[in-house]
C-alpha cells in the first residue's frame, strides 16, 4: 500500500517504495511497467505496534556539511511516541537493494505530536537550500472518525523542510 516513486540516479532507474504490513518492499524499473523486488526492510527494526504506512525514501543534507544521508520515513497506524498514528524514521545508505542502518534500529520520532502521520516528501522538489519538502496528514487514527464532518474532515500540514543535524555523536532528523 501506498507507494512512492521517485528517480534514483546511481542505477538509472524508478525506485518504488511501498508497506507490506510491518516493513516495506523496494522495487526498480526502467520503464514505469516492469517491476524487479529489490528488497524487504524493516521487519527486525522500529515501532510494530500498527500496520506501517505511507513509507518514504529521501537523501536529506546534513547541516553545516556537503554530506547528505538516506532516511526512510514510516508511518505507523497505532503505538508512536504520543499515542495513536506518527511517523518513524530511520537514517542509513540505500543503495538500490539493501538500506544499511546507521542507528540502533529503534524507532525515532519525525514529531512527538499526535497531528503529524502519513507524510511524504515531493520527489525531485527542494528548498533552496537543497532540503526536501514534507507535508503530513493533522490527525491521528485514535480519533479521526469522530471528527466531525461539516465542511471538511482533517487537513494536510504546512509544508516543512527536512534536514539532519549531529549531536552528541549521533545524526537527527528536524524539520522548519
């Protein structure tokens, strides 16, 4: 379920990132029509509590560096940091059929509120400062059907531009 596309430039190709349950699934394609599985990720590392969701796949810059890193980004249904649905993510090297980790496999959070969940970045759309665009869903599973109706039911975040920063000798995923 819900797959993102975008252009990875190492091998030439379409990269296809989609949940399947409790990890995600990578596939490539040089035409947009025949899909290769490249790999199943996720299973032994994060929060298991809901099903995972709207997974995303991005190099983002780290601060103050020419360095950039890949971080998957993972929507869980139920059991984040503050309850409810949230978003997780993980920072490593992708490299086409393998995401190496460079963290501890447990879950980090991309915000501890309960109205940021089933985010994405645009692909092939940045900041001025090279930094990608995310927009996320302002709810939450715990309480989304009892919102009321009239007009219209939830709304999308403010666009907000990721980027990693170190601290302590570890890598963070921020957003502003």
């Amino acid at each position: 379920r819900d797959p993102k596309v975008f252009w990875y430039e190492e091998r030439n190709c379409w990269m296809m990132i989609l949940a399947n349950g409790y990890q995600v699934e990578v596939y490539s394609s040089c035409n947009l029509k025949e899909w290769n599985r490249e790999m199943g990720w996720g299973g032994h590392v994060g929060a298991h509590n809901g099903v995972w969701e709207c997974p995303d796949l991005v190099q983002v810059p780290v601060e103050d560096s020419q360095e950039s890193k890949w971080v998957m980004l993972v929507s869980i249904s139920n059991g984040s940091i503050a309850g409810g649905s949230g978003t997780q993510y993980f920072i490593g090297d992708f490299v086409g059929n393998d995401f190496i980790l460079h963290t501890d496999g447990n879950a980090r959070w991309l915000d501890y509120g309960k109205d940021n969940y089933a985010g994405v970045t645009w692909s092939g759309v940045r900041d001025s400062r090279g930094r990608p665009i995310f927009i996320g869903w302002m709810s939450n599973w715990d309480y989304a059907n009892q919102v009321p109706t009239f007009q219209y039911r939830s709304a999308n975040s403010v666009p907000r531009d990721l980027y990693l920063y170190e601290q302590d000798g570890q890598t963070h995923l921020a957003s502003v």
